[in-house]
C-alpha cells in the first residue's frame, strides 16, 4: 500500500529550465576555464562580451573591459577581421577571503567587418570600461537618398 503525497507550495520552488540552463552554463564555463588553463599552451585566453551594430554611415564594436588599461589593449585590422586583445591582470590579494568570479589573464576578441570600411578613418575610445571601435564606413557604401525627378 502505498501513501498519499503531501504537496505544499511554500515547500517545493516553482521548477524553472531557464536556470538550470544558466547554472549547467556557468559549470561548463568553469570547467572549460580549469581545463583549458591547464593545456598552457596558449589557449587560456577568454573572449570579453560585446556589441557590433551598424549605423548610416558607420559599424560600431563596443567591448566590455573593465579594469582594463589603454596599454593593455591592442586592435588590429587584417583585411576585414577586427581583432582586439590584451590581458586583464589580477589584483593584488587584500586580506585572507577572496573568491574570484571575474576572468583575468589575456583575452582576444574578433569579428569580421563587411568590406566597405574605410580602413584609415577606423578611431577608438576607452571610456567607463567599454571599449568603442568605430569603423566607417567607404563613400560608396553610405546610404543615399535618390531624388524623384518628373518625367
């Protein structure tokens, strides 16, 4: 014989699939930080988050780097791939506690730009740990408004 089951609402959480999908995220990406860290041969790097969106006349890559120095960051043009690296270095230890959920060592982030940029009036600016790249883009590509004319 079997009993009956008591079920309370204050008891059991409501089951949500959206956070067992972030938390099995989160232990993969700690994994795969542990284990990739150990290879040592190069691949230890991480990719910071970022924005790429296009306006009229330009494309715009906004990456999070707080933490990070001018000097620590290099971008790179190679045809159409943008490449932005560098190393965020770990603070120095204060006191006996510390747990430590922010990245840090070297990081590279890429993404391919359309062809139509104009390659030399490509400027960046670091501000409140966001880093903005601003790519032009060539005369030829910007949009234009064509006039109706009365035939």
């Amino acid at each position: 014989m079997s009993l009956p089951v008591v079920r309370s609402n204050r008891d059991v959480g409501r089951w949500d699939p959206f956070r067992e999908f972030e938390d099995l995220h989160a232990q993969m990406g700690r994994w795969m930080d542990t284990m990739l860290g150990r290879i040592g041969d190069g691949w230890s790097s991480w990719s910071p988050l970022a924005d790429v969106s296009e306006t009229d006349d330009a494309y715009v890559v906004e990456v999070d780097l707080p933490g990070v120095k001018r000097n620590d960051i290099t971008i790179d043009l190679s045809g159409s791939e943008l490449t932005i690296t560098g190393e965020r270095t770990e603070k120095e230890r204060q006191g006996w506690f510390r747990h430590r959920t922010r990245r840090t060592g070297q990081f590279r982030y890429s993404v391919t730009l359309p062809r139509d940029v104009d390659a030399d009036k490509i400027d960046a600016t670091l501000s409140d740990g966001v880093l903005t790249v601003r790519a032009p883009k060539s005369d030829a590509a910007k949009p234009r408004r064509i006039a109706i004319t009365q035939g």
